[in-house]
C-alpha cells in the first residue's frame, strides 16, 4: 500500500516564504523613517552591511564554508543585481515617483520572474498563476493609487522603478540555479557582500549622514540590515530552493495588503475602501496563484478492450 508523500517540506517553504513577506512589508515602514535622514545610496549601503555583518556571524556560528564554484556565477550576478543595483535605484526612483507609479511599475518585478523563469529556467506557467498574479497586479495597482500623495512623477523616476524591477527579475531567476549547489544561508551571505561592496563608493555619504541622521533613522537602517535583508532573504532563498521561480515571485504580492495593515497599525493611517479593497485582490491573487489543481484518484488499471480482430484471431 502506498502512503502519502510527508508534506512537512511544503509546510516548512510555505513558512519560510511568509516570514519572508512580512519581514519586506515592515521594511516599507522602516524605508520612510530612514529614508528623511539618509539618502538613496547611503541607506542601501548601510543596509547591506548591517546585512552582511549578521549573515557573517550566522556562517561562523553554522560552519558554513565557501560556497562550490559551480554556485557563484549566480551568487555574484543576483548580488549586484538585486542586492546592490536594485536597491539604489528602488530608494532613487521612491524619492521621484509617486506611490501609484511605484506599484504599477515595481510591481511587474514578478510578472517579468515568471517569464524569465519560463524563458531561462524551464518553469512551466499554469493558468492558475498567471490568473493569480494578474488579480494580484490589479490589487496592487489598486492599493498604490488609493495611498498616492499629491507628489508628481518624473520619467527619470519611473526609468528608474522600471529598471529595479527588472534587476529584481534577474536576481531572482540567476539565483535560482545558485541554490542547487548552495546553501540558502550561503548564497544569501555572499550575494549579499556582492552588493554591499558594489555600494561601497557611497561609504562617505554614509559617514557623513549617519553623524547628523537621528538615532531613530540609524535604527531603522540597521533593522533593515538585519530583519528584511539577512532573515528575509535567507528565507526566501530557503523557499525559492523548493518551488519555481515564478510561484514565489506571485508570493510577494501580499506584500501590498501587509504594508496597508502595518500602516493602519504603526503609522496610524487608516486605510479607505479602495486601499482595502485593494489589498484584498492582492491576497486574493497570491491564494490563487499558489493554489494547485485537484489531482486525478488514481483508480484500478484497466485493460484496454481488445480488438475485434484480435478476438478473431484467438478463437480456440
């Protein structure tokens, strides 16, 4: 008799991916204290190296080693895409856009993971998660123009969201193939030194800020060091090591409706119907997305019914 396959590693993926999601909605609120005090540079600089300093001290206490050679072509490329470039120009291009025309475009990040994924990675696309993804863009969308200020967008701003959210396609889909030959804690760590030495040359922007920046905004940035970027990538890599490229980006966009429920509970911003409304497409879809189809109840092998000629033929 056969058993059910132990779902324990889905559980434990799913968990990962929900911390994950939860941590990189408070680095929203976190982003708006220290993002008065520091600019774009500098706070991702900081970030990294907060970041990178707990990850080190994590492979020290654990004993991780180098990762294998075979691992650090995606190792290197997701930690300047992702952790280094995308970080600058996400903090650059939220300083020149308007909330709505940052949902719309940093939010085609996991569209463009689930076609990459498909094109680079061989990932299938089910109905399901596109149908997903696309009712949580709306949402998305949705919640970015209910919450938008009086603040213009510039073209400068929006090349700029466009480009982070295609350099956070391309760090996920390149470390995809790392994590088959690393651990998620290793791959995290060095992609995450990648960035922060690729964001070096904003070392005296950071110096120079950080004596004048508030104690406040210095917290903030090292939380985002050590909570969003090194807990939280290293339980997305965890995840994204058990499921396709494609289904964990579709994952993020609960991100929207948890950054509205932090917003109503830290900040006091009391949502409107439409945030809300919003927020919910955005749940929606991801539940879609990472929902699966009820497989087939195997039943009893039939043998196929045999020809007429067949029995023909064998007639005693």
């Amino acid at each position: 008799m056969s058993t059910a396959p132990s779902r324990r590693p889905d559980l434990l993926a799913a968990g990962a991916a929900s911390v994950t999601v939860v941590l990189w909605a408070s680095a929203f609120v976190s982003i708006r204290s220290a993002g008065e005090a520091y600019s774009p540079g500098a706070l991702a600089l900081g970030r990294l190296l907060s970041g990178a300093l707990t990850l080190g001290v994590l492979c020290l206490l654990r004993r991780e080693g180098l990762p294998p050679r075979p691992a650090w072509r995606g190792i290197a490329v997701s930690g300047l895409l992702w952790f280094g470039f995308y970080m600058v120009v996400l903090n650059w291009g939220e300083q020149r856009v308007d909330a709505g025309t940052a949902a719309l475009v940093v939010n085609v990040g996991p569209i463009l993971i689930a076609l990459l994924g498909a094109r680079l990675l061989g990932d299938a696309l089910p109905p399901r998660l596109l149908a997903g993804m696309a009712v949580s863009f709306a949402g998305a969308v949705t919640v970015g123009l209910s919450m938008s200020g009086e603040g213009g967008s510039s073209l400068f701003g929006v090349v700029l969201c466009l480009l982070a959210a295609v350099a956070y396609a391309g760090g996920v889909v390149a470390q995809k193939p790392a994590l088959g030959h690393a651990s998620a804690l290793q791959v995290t760590a060095f992609g995450c030194l990648v960035g922060a030495v690729l964001c070096l040359p904003f070392t005296g922007q950071l110096v120079s800020e950080a004596g004048r920046a508030p104690v406040s905004a210095t917290l903030n940035m090292v939380y985002l060091g050590v909570f969003p970027t090194a807990l939280a990538f290293t339980t997305w890599a965890y995840a994204l090591a058990r499921t396709t490229a494609g289904r964990m980006g579709a994952t993020t966009y609960a991100v929207p409706a948890l950054v509205v429920l932090m917003s109503w509970l830290f900040l006091g911003e009391v949502p409107g119907l439409l945030t809300l409304g919003g927020g919910a497409l955005c749940l929606a879809g991801v539940a879609v997305s990472r929902s699966r189809g009820r497989a087939a109840v195997p039943g009893p092998a039939r043998a196929p019914a045999p020809r007429r000629e067949d029995v023909r033929d064998h007639r005693p």
